[in-house]
C-alpha cells in the first residue's frame, strides 16, 4: 500500500540500529560507495573519465570510494571542480544531514557542477535539496540520475527538489526498514477501494451529491459527476444552479440531474442529501456571495463526508463539524486559504499543506506532480504517479469526481484521498495520447486502472 519516505532523522535511526554501529559505520560507506561505483558503470558503460565533487562529511567519503572503485575497473576518476575532460560528474558534496543555503564557495562548486553539460549523478540525493522537506534554500545540483541509499527520501520526492533528482535508483546497503512519518502511496491502495458484492444496491455502491456550476463552468461539476461514475460510484446527483440545468442535461447522462436557486438550495436538494453518503462541493460553482453562502451551508448542515474543490475554496473558512472534510487545491488556492502566495507554496510544499490541514482541521490535497495528501493528525502521504499531461483544465474537476466516489463507498478519508489520486494518475498515463490530452480521457480511462 505504501512506501515509506525517509527523513534526514529516520535515516540516521536506520543507520544507528544497524550492528555494531558506530563501529561499523565504515563499512556502511563502503557499500554505499560501491553502489554508487556499480550504477555508474552500469548507466554510463562507454563513460571513461569521472569528476568527483567531494564535500568533507560522510557524502563525500562516499564518493572517495566510489571513485576508488572506478579506478579499479579502469576508469579515470579524479576529486576536482574541474569538469572539462569528464565524460559524467559525481555529486557527492552534501548528503542528508544538509539543509538551508549553501555557502558562498560551496554553491559556486555547484554552479560549476550544473554549467559542466555533462550528466550528473548525485550521491543519496542532489546537493543543495533538503532530505527532510525538498526544499531548496538557494542554489542545488541538477541531477541526472541519483543514488540513493536504503530507501527513497523525502526530498527526492517532493518538490522542488524531485525536479532536480532525474532518475532515482535505490541502493540496498543493508539497513533494515524502519517507520516513517512519510509515506508514498503506492497501486496496491487501490485495493482498498470498496467493490460492489451481490448484495449491493445502486445507493449502498456509493450515492455521491455533487454541487457546482454556473453560466460558463457547468462542464467542471459534469465532469466531476462522470468521473464519479466511472470511478465505479453507484448513484450520482448533479446540482446545479436552475439556469444551468438544461446545460447540464445536454451533457450529462447517466447521473440524475437537480437545479436549484440560490435562495432556497438547502430545500430542494434535501432529499438528496439524505440519500447521499459522500458530498463534493465547488466545481464550476462560482465566486458570488450566494455560492460561498452555499457552500457553507453545506458543511455546517450536513454529517457526511464533503470534498471541497475550486470555486468552493474561494473565501473558505475555518468551520467546526463532525464528518471529515477535504480540500483540495493547487498551490495557488492553497495561497488564498492561508493568505500567502503561491511561491511560497511552491517552495515549502509539505509545511504548507500542514498549515492548512491544521488550520482547517481537514485533510488536505495539495495537487502537483507531487500530489500530498495531508491529515490533521499528521498523516502524509505523496501520491507522484501522475504524468505531466494531467496539467489541463479540468482534471482537477475529475479528481475531485473519483475521490468524491471513494468516500461514498465509505473509504477512510485519507485512504479515499491517496487511493484517487493514485487512479487519477494511471488513468492519465493509460490514455494513448499524451500530447492533447483532455480531462475527459482521464474520465473514459478509469475503468481500465481500477482493481
């Protein structure tokens, strides 16, 4: 179901529980730099001529050895900054226990490292990329492939500092596993989603009330009624404003459609309500007084799980209630949830989705390529099976759809949460063409990932 993630902290535990340590903590970078050796060779085998940028912690005996190790298989391998007769530079400047900015003559060694125009293969994750968080403080090495001992860590998932690990191979050096607080949701929670057995009616299968649209974006709540079918919800209601209703008929079919007016919504949706085990609130919706007065309407009055997307985070506020809520924004939503800027977000991706989980007392979905699904008692899980052609307009409509029909089967909301972002992922990469891809591919191509 999941793998864990290894902070800067839980690295060093695993190392510490490993026998005789500290005694034997040499032999541990011998196997570390003989990992890194064997992968050179193996990704780079025409490669003759290897730069080693060593720093003077345990990163950089790590690659001592390594270079130690190519020399003894032929190779030249030098400890210099001078990269102009290497065929592949080796980062083994800062290991895990690096974070913030690095020095003035330690960032120059990395600019020079990124300005060789040669591969680069980064020893336990890029220098200048924080472990724990993927952040980067200032300036880090652009890797084109890294190595990384154990198990994969934290920043070599998350962003940015994912974006500068190229590909990453897993080195065992003989640790054994340990707990995380981090995990990465791997296809197996996919079968944690509730089938339908024989003695499931339409409404037991998962019964899915979904508010949103208005004049312009009736498409987002459609799609996100849609994908809820598809993501194998057994009844699905589609609200919508009564001028959109006609639009909403035209191109939805199979779910049962409902408009409603502004000033009586609560009324006319009432049994709707009643029969829904799972609510998903926002797309399309609208930024007017009227829809931020729906939406929270909506949360203070019902007790079953909500997911609150799009136009239904604009303006949100903190509101006390039983049921577990979701959210799921992009970092730019995220910003306005917690008065600050998308920069920001982009650059302290786990401390904000922590922020808002906490402030909202919700579990949050921050999407990206490295999507975090983030509880308000901590729980973490990055879900990064998604490819780039998901950067469309509407894709998030149809997350919201899939996760939407998790929690009306009555999956636990964090699991509901991983498990759709998961499927939202693989359903984009089963769609044959990448290039042109539209959210309603991503709807059509769920039935084909799901368990």
């Amino acid at each position: 179901m999941h793998e864990p993630l290894y902070s800067a902290r839980e690295m060093r535990a695993a190392e510490e529980r490993f026998p005789g340590f500290p005694a034997t903590a040499e032999e541990l970078m011998e196997r570390a730099g003989a990992a890194v050796a064997d992968e050179l060779l193996r990704a780079f085998p025409d490669a003759r001529r290897f730069s080693v940028v060593c720093g003077t912690g345990a990163n950089g005996g790590d690659g001592r050895i390594a270079a130690g190790r190519l020399r003894a298989a032929g190779r030249e391998a030098e400890e210099t900054d001078d990269h102009g007769a290497a065929d592949v530079v080796v980062d083994a400047l800062f290991g895990t226990g690096f974070h913030g900015a690095p020095r003035a003559e330690a960032a120059e060694r990395i600019e020079r490292i990124n300005g060789s125009g040669r591969p680069v293969v980064a020893v336990d994750l890029p220098s200048g990329v924080d472990a724990s968080t993927g952040e980067i403080g200032g300036v880090a090495v652009e890797a084109t492939l890294t190595v990384t001992f154990h198990g994969r860590k934290v920043g070599l998932v998350v962003a940015p500092g994912r974006f500068h690990a190229g590909q990453v191979v897993v080195a065992d050096i003989g640790l054994e596993p340990g707990p995380t607080a981090i995990l990465h949701a791997t296809t197996a929670i996919l079968d944690r989603v509730p089938r339908r057995g024989a003695e499931d009616t339409k409404f037991s299968a998962g019964s899915l009330l979904v508010v949103g649209g208005a004049p312009g974006t009736t498409s987002a709540p459609v799609l996100t009624a849609r994908a809820a079918m598809r993501a194998d919800a057994g009844y699905v209601t589609l609200a919508v404003p009564d001028e959109c209703l006609a639009v909403a008929e035209s191109l939805a079919l199979e779910p049962v459609k409902r408009g409603f007016g502004w000033t009586d919504a609560l009324e006319t949706l009432d049994s709707d309500l009643e029969r829904a085990r799972a609510l998903a609130v926002g797309p399309g919706l609208g930024r007017s007084d009227e829809a931020r007065a729906l939406v929270r309407a909506l949360l203070e009055r019902t007790d079953v799980p909500v997911v609150v997307d799009a136009d239904g985070l604009f303006g949100l506020e903190p509101v006390t209630r039983r049921a577990p809520l979701v959210l799921t924004p992009h970092a730019g939503e995220l910003a306005r949830l917690l008065d600050t800027d998308s920069e920001w977000v982009g650059a302290h991706r786990l401390e904000a989705a922590g922020r808002c989980a906490e402030r909202f007392e919700a579990i949050v979905v921050l999407k990206g390529a490295d999507t975090i699904v983030r509880a308000p008692d901590g729980r973490t899980v990055v879900c990064d099976h998604g490819p780039p052609s998901l950067a469309t307009a509407g894709t998030g409509d149809v997350l919201t759809g899939i996760l939407g029909a998790f929690l009306a089967k009555g999956l636990d909301p964090v699991d509901a949460a991983s498990a759709a972002a998961v499927a939202h992922g693989l359903a984009a990469r089963a769609v044959a063409h990448q290039t042109g891809l539209v959210a309603s591919d991503v709807v059509e191509a769920l039935p084909s990932v799901l368990p």
